[in-house]
C-alpha cells in the first residue's frame, strides 16, 4: 500500500511528543521523519525501545540536520503552523505531502518557513496560543486520510 502522506518533526524538544508522533505514523501508515538536533538525547534503537509495540513497527527516517533532510526531499511540504497562509479545512493534499511540525518551544525559523511548498494553519475558535505538535498532526493527517480516502 502506498502512503497517503508523511510526518516530519522538526528540532523536537520533547521526546514524548515525538512518541506520539512514532504513534500517530503507525495508526495511519506514515513514515516518520526525525529532523536534529532535538532537545533530549536521540537514537532510533532507544526511541524503538520506548514507543510500546508501536516502534517495531514504524518506518523512521532520521536526518542529522535540515539540509540532509531538504537533500533527501520526502515530498511537497506542508509546514503546520500558527503563521500559515492557508486554513487546514482549504488546503488541497498530495498523496506524498509531508506534514511538517516545528519545535514545541519555537515553531521553525524562517528558512524552513520559507522552504515550506504549503503553510497550513488550524483554526482555533476557542483562542489558544498554539495545539501540541502531535495534537496538530493529527488533526492535519485525518484531513489529509479524508481527501485522499479514494486515491491509494
């Protein structure tokens, strides 16, 4: 089966957010990109480790900066984002899009912002400052599932 779309984590800084990503790629077949330098200590062998049963069976791609992962170039990029340009529920999905989050501390700079093929915002009626990295990518790869449901 081919993937609807793929996850990347920019720079994490939290490494239970990026178990709940390793998660969220196995429930809906996405491929997860790891992007250095995070904020805790990385190996995918203690990462497979810790994510329950859910890490044996993840496809993990580790990149040890942003250029190796832009040389590699996984799909379009769809960059998730407090500042995007686009609402979620108005974005058009690729089967190969790339959900890409920042740090949960920074968001990404504005190199990466700019290298972004899509900048995707989520509405949040109810004011907060910004959702959880994992919560954000959830709700972007569901959207994603629902249009492209028919294509793979």
């Amino acid at each position: 089966m081919s993937h609807y779309v793929q996850i990347a984590a920019f720079e994490p800084d939290l490494a239970p957010n990026l178990g709940s990503l390793v998660r969220l790629g196995v429930c809906f077949d996405a491929p997860i990109h790891v992007i250095e330098p995070c904020g805790f200590p990385f190996s995918l062998k203690l990462l497979r480790s810790r994510a329950l049963d859910y890490g044996e069976k993840a496809e993990l791609h580790h990149h040890d900066s942003w250029d190796a992962f832009e040389a590699a170039k996984p799909g379009r990029l769809v960059l998730l984002t407090t500042k995007g340009a686009t609402d979620l529920w108005d974005f058009e999905f690729q089967q190969g899009d790339c959900l890409l989050v920042g740090r949960e501390s920074a968001g990404v700079p504005d190199h990466v912002h700019e290298a972004a093929d899509g900048r995707v915002k989520i509405a949040m009626p109810g004011g907060g400052r910004s959702l959880n990295v994992a919560i954000s990518a959830g709700i972007a790869i569901a959207e994603a599932h629902r249009q492209l449901r028919d294509i793979v």
